[in-house]
C-alpha cells in the first residue's frame, strides 16, 4: 500500500489533520491501535476556542456544535469564596464553545465514515522505518503484517505513542514539569452550578465547576497523587467541592457516572520534525488541563501541517514544512506560559506556605481589578490567533 501521509492516531491531533488534508486534495491513511468506541469514548477536553470552532466550520462539521455546544462569553473565577466574572467578549473579541471531545470526536469519525476515509483501526505494534529517508509504516493486524509506503509520516498518538520515540534521543530534547498534584473528576447528570464555568483558589485546593449540557455537569477537585478514586465518595466530593467553590456557585448533587484522577504535567519536545516525520497535538506537548489547550494545541498544530503540505505538494517548495516546528512550537510555548501561569494561580503547592498563600490572593484581586490583566487573561484563554 502507498499514501502521501500516514497517520498515527485517529485520536482529535490525526482526525483534524486527516479531514484538512482531504481538503487539499492530499492522501492520507490513519493507523489507530484501538477501536472507534475506545477513542471516542475517552472522557477529556470540553472547552474549544474560537480557531477549534473555525476549522469545524471550514470543515462543515459544525452542525451540531452549533445546535448543542454551549457559547460562553466570559468566566468565573473564586477567591475563598468570592466570585468575579471576566468578559472575555468584550475584553478579546472571541468566546468560547463548550462541547465535550467526545462530541468532536463523533463528528469527525461520522464524517470520517460518510467520506470512506481510510481508517484502520486494531493496528498494532505501529512501527516508523527510515524516518530520516524514505519513510514506511509497518503494523500487525488479524494476525498479518502490513505495510504502507509513505512520503511523510504525522505522529499524531499521544504522549504515550511510538511517533516521539521513533526520533533518535540525540535528535530531541523534552522540558518537563510534573505537578504534585491531580485532578479527580466526576461527571453527573445534575444543572450546572452556573451558566458559565467557574474557577476556584481555596485554601484546600483548586475547584473547577464545568458542563457539557444544561444538564450534565463536570466538576474537579485538587487531589494528591497517592489518593484513589475509592478514598471519594459521591458525599465526600460534593462536600469538597460545594465549601471550595463556595456560596456563589448553586451546586446540584446527584450520583456520579463518570469519577477518575487525572496528574498534572508541562511537557514540550523540540523539534517537533525529525527527517519525514512531524509531530502533532500530545505526541510533542502536553498542558496542564487548567488553561483548556490541549485539543486546541492540536487543533493548530493540525492546521499548521496541513497548509505546509498543501503548499509543498501545490509546488511551493518546502520552505512551509522546513518552518512548521518553529511556528507550531511558538504557539505551543504561550500556550504552556497561560496554563502555567493559571495553574500556580488556582492551585495549592506543597511550598505554599502562608506568604505565598497571600501572594495568590493579592494576584487575584488585581486581577478583579484590572481591565489591562483581564485583557490579557481573556486573549490567552480565547486562544491566540494563529502566526
């Protein structure tokens, strides 16, 4: 078998990527080791940015997103106790969707389906050959080898995935900071606590009060590592959660279907090219879910790639892919800067002892009161626009 582009993952990085290079005319093949059920299923990002909601549009997958996401043009932020909002409309120009991966990944794989988009799931033990020249992908399937030649390789499979690990250790260098916290969540088929999201420093930890629908709500409470999913019961959590996010948000309670804990960590790895092989969404960096920008991150890596082979296989030249590194990893540094920035602001450290607790709040309030940081606020949380 012969492609333009193979893909590895058919997760959000390798769908978008597959659906705007058929837009451009360019063959691609997607490599999944798991089955659609598996990765649509996956309980993850539900916040989009305006970009993420102009590439469905460009796309024609917006349909339902724009039947059943919720647009939301400011948030909430909680300081032991008292809630300020910050327009990000007003303040950015953009808002925000909130429309849960799921339902993204639904759309696409719906998509992927009526376009006869060649997926082939249940490949395992993926491997990358002759990245560095002339690249082809091997894989195990129902018992039988496979083989597909390629012109270029899409490593879109995840922190976890082989794409990264296929690039020499000499060729690559990783920045990493891992938290010394998580995050337990839970989903309920219960109201929101509020229309819009609400973000909550307390003196026990971080809270986040989220939806998916006008009635099914996602919260998250700062956790320990060593702590299991059994050490929080239903009435435990929204204990926990309703005395952070305290008497401005009108908590619901209601049994859990959905209850896991989530580490926290910064990761980024340069460059994001080796040879024939490009590196997208997960597989090169990874946020804390704080700030909402990892299936965005993706989103725009997708975008970026796309047009750099659009422009290569158009007769360009090669000048686009030669610079997708850099103009990717540009975005995915601010991208790291907000969530690091918001995530020291929301969330208790083990070293936050009570001046850096007074710091926090000191931070907060000048947040309340400054229209210039809640500018900056909103610009990064919208998502900054593509360079």
């Amino acid at each position: 078998m012969r492609t333009q582009i193979a893909i590895i993952g058919a997760g959000p990085a390798g769908l978008f990527l597959a659906h705007l290079l058929r837009r451009h005319g360019i063959a691609a093949m997607v490599l999944e080791r798991h089955d659609r059920v598996y990765v649509e299923g996956r309980v993850r990002a539900g916040v989009l940015e305006q970009i993420t909601m102009d590439v469905l549009a460009r796309l024609g997958l917006d349909g339902r997103m724009q039947a059943e996401g919720l647009p939301h043009d400011g948030t909430n932020l909680v300081s032991d106790g008292e809630m300020f909002r910050i327009d990000m409309a007003a303040k950015s120009g953009r808002r925000v969707m909130v429309y849960g991966q799921q339902e993204v990944m639904h759309d696409l794989f719906d998509a992927a389906a009526q376009d006869d988009m060649p997926i082939v799931f249940h490949a395992n033990d993926v491997t990358l050959h002759d990245i560095a020249g002339k690249p082809f992908v091997t894989w195990r399937k129902d018992g039988m080898e496979q083989r597909l030649d390629c012109d270029f390789v899409a490593g879109c499979d995840g922190f976890h995935g082989i794409s990264r690990e296929s690039i020499p250790e000499t060729a690559r260098r990783a920045f990493e900071r891992i938290y010394p916290f998580g995050w337990l969540g839970i989903l309920s088929d219960v109201p929101p606590a509020h229309p819009e999201l609400i973000y909550a420093n307390h003196a026990n930890g971080f809270a986040l009060a989220s939806m998916r629908s006008p009635t099914r709500s996602r919260y998250y409470v700062q956790c320990g590592l060593d702590e299991k999913i059994e050490d929080w019961p239903d009435e435990r959590f929204w204990d926990e959660v309703t005395l952070r996010l305290g008497p401005a948000a009108h908590v619901t309670r209601g049994p859990s279907f959905e209850k896991s804990i989530a580490p926290l960590r910064s990761f980024v790895t340069e460059p994001m090219r080796y040879g024939s092989l490009f590196l997208v969404g997960d597989a090169a960096h990874i946020v804390p879910p704080t700030g909402a920008k990892g299936l965005n991150l993706a989103v725009s890596d997708a975008v970026m790639l796309s047009e750099a082979l659009a422009e290569f296989y158009g007769g360009g030249g090669s000048s686009a892919l030669d610079g997708y590194s850099a103009r990717a990893l540009a975005r995915v540094w601010k991208a790291e800067r907000f969530s690091w920035w918001f995530t020291g602001l929301t969330h208790r450290f083990p070293e936050t002892d009570a001046f850096a607790r007074k710091m926090q709040v000191a931070e907060l309030a000048y947040l309340r009161q400054s229209e210039a940081l809640q500018t900056v606020f909103s610009e990064n949380y919208v998502g900054l626009p593509l360079t």
